[in-house]
C-alpha cells in the first residue's frame, strides 16, 4: 500500500500498521487520527488533486524529524 499523501510505498510503519500513511506524513500532517476523513482534510489543506502527491524529500524530512540535518 502507498501513502495516501505523498504516495510513498515500503514505508515500515505504515506496512506494520497498516496505516494509510507513510511514517513522515504521520509526524508532520494526519497525527495520530488516521482516518478517511482526516486524510481527505490533510490532502485538501495541501491542495492535492485526486492522483497527485505530496512530493517532498523523505530522506531530509526523516533527517530534520530526526534533528539529524546537515
């Protein structure tokens, strides 16, 4: 399964949960709330149309979440 936000796969956290979400959208925009409902509104704050996704970079977004940044 893909994040519903930024279309990640392989995500652990979400494989393991079974959540909609990969880990990096979890921490920065649905929180603990993983519904339909609430990934509708996350994906509707952040103007994403039906097909789009999120494009950001996971790898410094874990880095920064991590306070790991260089």
């Amino acid at each position: 399964m893909s994040c519903q936000i930024c279309g990640a796969k392989g995500d652990l956290f979400a494989y393991v949960t079974g959540q909609p979400a990969c880990s990096i959208c979890t921490i920065n925009y649905v929180g603990s709330q993983q519904t339909p409902e609430r990934i509708a509104k996350v994906r509707q704050e952040l103007n994403l149309k039906p097909g789009e996704y999120l494009q950001q970079d996971r790898y410094q977004e874990a880095r920064r979440i991590l306070g790991r940044e260089q």
